[in-house]
C-alpha cells in the first residue's frame, strides 16, 4: 500500500473514531479542557499516518486509535499536576465499552448544543469538536468566512472553559428543543459530505456515514423522535445513490443519467423503514418532506417516470417550513419536469437578482438545462459558460463541460 493510500486509511479511520474519542476522553478531562482533548486526538491521526506508512497496519485500526489516545491522554497527564488526581485514576481504570462510547458521544454532542450557546455556535462547535471538520470545512457549510467561525468558536469554548455547561443527556422536558439543533448539525455535516468542498472528493462517503453512524445513536436513544427518524430516511436515500453519482472518470453524473442498478437497494429499503417508522407519530417537519421527495427519485423506475408532480407538491408544503433559495430552485426543478416547462423557468428567471443565486453555479447549470430541452441553445451556452465561471469543484466543472459539448 503506498504513502497516499495509507493515509486515507489513517483519516478514514480517524474520521469514523473521532467522536467517541474526543466524547470519551472530555468524559474524564472535563469540557473545559476539550482543547486539549482535541488536541491529543490530532496527536493520535499523526502517529497513525507515521506508523501505518511503514506498513504497521494494526488488526483493529479504530481500537489502535482509542488505545493510542489513550496512552497519550496518561503521558500528558503525567506532565501536569493539575490533573495527576483528577483523571488519572478514572482514566487508567476506565472502561472503553461502547456503552461508555455511546454515553459519552450523546453527552458530548448535546453539550455542544446546549441552548445557553448562540444557535450558530452550537453548529460550529459540534462540527469542529464532535464531527472534526476544519475551519475551512465549517465557513463553507455555514455559508460564512473563516474569521467569523474562529470567533463563535472561541465564545463557545469559553463557555465549556467556565464551566456552565454541563455534561449530560438532557431530560424529556428540555429534550424537543435540544434535539432540534442536534438535527441540524448531523445534516450539515452530512451535506458537507455529500456535497463536498474537496474539489478532488466531490463526495466524501466518511463523512456521511459518520453523520448517519451518529444520527443511529440518537435514534436509539430516543426512538420515540419522529424527526430523527425521518432525517435518517432521509440520509439513507440518499447515501444509497452513491455509487452513480460519479463516473469512472471522476465526473459527476446528473439524476437523469445515472445508473440506478448501481444504487444500493439494501439502503433504499432501510430508508423507506425509517420513513414509514416516522410517520407513526402523526407530526410533518421539513425532514420527512425531504425524505418523501428523495424516496419519489429511489422508487421511480427512471427518470421520466418519476412522479414530478407529488415533488412539486411536497416542495410547495416544503416551502412553508424553509422557504430557502436553494428549495426555491429544487422546486422549479420538479415544477419543470411535471410538464410546466415554461412557467418553472419564466419563475427560475425571476430569481437571478437574488445573491445567492447570482453567484450560484447549480442556479445557472439548471437555466442551461432548461433552455436546452427547450430548444433555446444560445441561451443555453451563455448559461453554461456563467456556471462554469462560478463552479468551485472541479468534478463539477467537468460536468459542465460535458453538457456544453454534447
């Protein structure tokens, strides 16, 4: 195995590992030294590059992990008086169980959320400390600059450092509203693997699994959450599209062309469980809409047999709880697919001196698309050189190209 693909391995591992191990080493420290937790851990991604490049690739790479940081945890701890009686003989007794995983990733991620943080602390605080997404990463799934991220991370950490947040799991009374950030922050992680800065990982399957692998944790801690089991519907369909959305060439395949004998049935059927499971509860949120439009695409035997118009619908009941620009160019989508082709693009049109859309470059390969099948193909072109103009991905730029040629 050479040096490239070894540390793929080493992040992979470390990507699906760093939650709980964070989660259980702040267990012992406190999470007003979870600096120093995170630390170790990036300590630990380190040693396991150095190592596993010789060839050392252990039996049990996520074991290895958690056992190193361990070590480190003891080591470091030797070096500072301050903490020689406060974890020490916690940590050197301790059981690393899952169950004591799973207690502290739960407890771990609902202090990040806890609702004396500011709303978008919360989110930058788990996907930095829990997730272990860079700065860079977080501005880009929070649609802001790195300075600003630096800033609400900094106020957060204080107040770990302060010690007004506790480190628990939070009772039934106080639980909806905990809950509710929770959401939010496993499907901004989820979409920052789907929908990837990485120009050469267009998709970065770990980090959806690892948002999916925390989002089961929550599920089975609170099994009675309609919206935890509709957003992992929702995830499931469409992690199980993974496989088609990227050519052997590396080129992002649209919904229309992609091969799906290449979707992962086993996950299509897991996600439809989950979405007939949260619609026992009699309650709709914007995730089990989401779900039921993605489930519409995995039922559907192709793309012109896709039943448009329940989309169209479900994005117009949608629209009620998260009218964003991004649902509002989805919507003209399956508006212009249920045969209203004229009206879905006059209404896409309407939308170009919006700032999101002005810069966007999904906005503008979708007017190009429209104007194709509508015959209009200078329009088209001029589209399509406006998309790849704003496009930041280079898989995504290759599309582009390619629907410009063909």
């Amino acid at each position: 195995m050479n040096h490239s693909n070894t540390n793929q391995l080493a992040e992979h591992f470390f990507r699906h590992n760093y939650a709980k191990i964070v989660a259980v080493l702040v267990r012992y420290f406190g999470l007003d030294q979870v600096e120093i937790a995170e630390d170790i851990v990036q300590d630990t991604l380190v040693e396991a590059m150095e190592k596993w490049s010789l060839g050392n690739i252990p039996q049990n790479p996520g074991g290895w992990l958690m056992d190193v940081a361990k070590k480190k945890t003891i080591n470091r701890l030797k070096r500072d008086q301050l903490f020689q009686s406060r974890v020490i003989p916690n940590l050197s007794q301790a059981s690393f169980s899952p169950e004591v995983e799973t207690d502290s990733t739960l407890r771990m991620i609902f202090a990040c959320c806890h609702p004396s943080l500011p709303d978008e602390s919360q989110v930058a605080l788990a996907l930095k400390t829990l997730c272990g997404l860079s700065i860079t990463e977080i501005a880009h799934a929070l649609l802001t600059n790195e300075a600003t991220i630096n800033k609400r991370l900094y106020r957060a950490k204080q107040k770990f450092r302060s010690g007004s947040i506790p480190f628990d799991i939070p009772t039934d009374g106080e639980l909806p509203n905990r809950l509710d950030n929770v959401f939010t922050t496993l499907y901004l992680l989820f979409n920052e693997g789907y929908y990837s800065l990485h120009a050469e990982k267009m998709i970065r399957i770990d980090l959806c699994f690892e948002a999916i692998r925390l989002l089961k944790e929550v599920v089975v801690a609170f099994p009675s959450s309609s919206k935890a089991k509709a957003l992992l519907a929702l995830m499931l369909l469409n992690i199980a599209r993974f496989e088609s959305r990227i050519d052997s060439n590396r080129t992002l395949v649209v919904l229309a062309e992609q091969n799906r004998a290449a979707w992962d049935q086993s996950l299509v059927a897991e996600g439809i469980d989950y979405l007939y499971q949260s619609m026992e509860e009699n309650q709709l949120s914007q995730y089990h809409l989401q779900a039921g439009i993605v489930a519409e695409h995995c039922l559907a035997k192709d793309f012109r047999s896709t039943n448009w118009a329940s989309i169209y619908r479900q994005y117009t009941l949608l629209e009620m709880l998260d009218d964003s620009m991004t649902l509002q160019l989805n919507k003209a989508i399956a508006r212009f697919y249920a045969n209203e082709k004229e009206e879905a693009l006059a209404g896409l049109l309407s939308l170009k001196s919006n700032p999101f859309m002005n810069e966007n470059a999904l906005y503008y390969i979708t007017l190009a698309v429209f104007c194709s099948e509508l015959g209009q193909k200078e329009q088209a072109a001029h589209f399509f050189e406006t998309a790849l103009k704003y496009s930041k991905s280079d898989t995504e730029k290759e599309l582009i190209r390619k629907k410009m040629s063909g």
